[in-house]
C-alpha cells in the first residue's frame, strides 16, 4: 500500500472536538486506488481513519484493525506538521 495525493486539512475543530488532519489517497494495488481516505484526531488523541462516504453518508469501505493501524502509521508520519499543530490547540 502506498499514500498518494496527500493534502492537509485547514478547517477548525469540530464543536464535538474532532479535527480532520488530511486527505489522501490509498493505492492498495497498482490497479486499486482508493480515493480521499481522512485522517481525524478525535478528542482523547487517538487518530481515526475515516474513508468517503456514499451520497447517504454510509461508509464505502471497511479495513481489518491491523491494515487501518497500519495506515494510520504511514499517515501520520506524513502528517507529522499538521498533527503538531493540532496538538498545540
């Protein structure tokens, strides 16, 4: 697997204390691209995976706890500026 197109988030806290890191997409195989995967960090610190919502806001996909941590690792380390700052607010 492989990040590609990573694009930090800008936006503000949420009022619920989440806040979107970035965006990315997940190149699982050479003929598998899965796009705009979200980083979050949710109010006790931990990051979240969060992958595109269908048009009625149900999640498009599902990973084993092992391949999302993993993910979740290999964002984070390209994140690195933008999960600092979120720790400064």
């Amino acid at each position: 697997m492989q990040l590609e197109n990573a694009r930090p988030c800008t936006g503000p806290t949420s009022a619920k204390g989440f806040r979107n890191i970035g965006r990315f997409n997940l190149r699982v195989t050479p003929e598998i691209l899965l796009y705009d995967m979200c980083l979050v960090r949710n109010p006790d610190g931990r990051l979240l995976l969060y992958p595109p919502t269908t048009k009625y806001d149900a999640p498009s996909m599902a990973f084993a706890p092992a391949t999302r941590t993993a993910i979740i690792r290999e964002a984070a380390t390209i994140f690195e500026e933008e999960l600092n700052d979120a720790n400064r607010h």
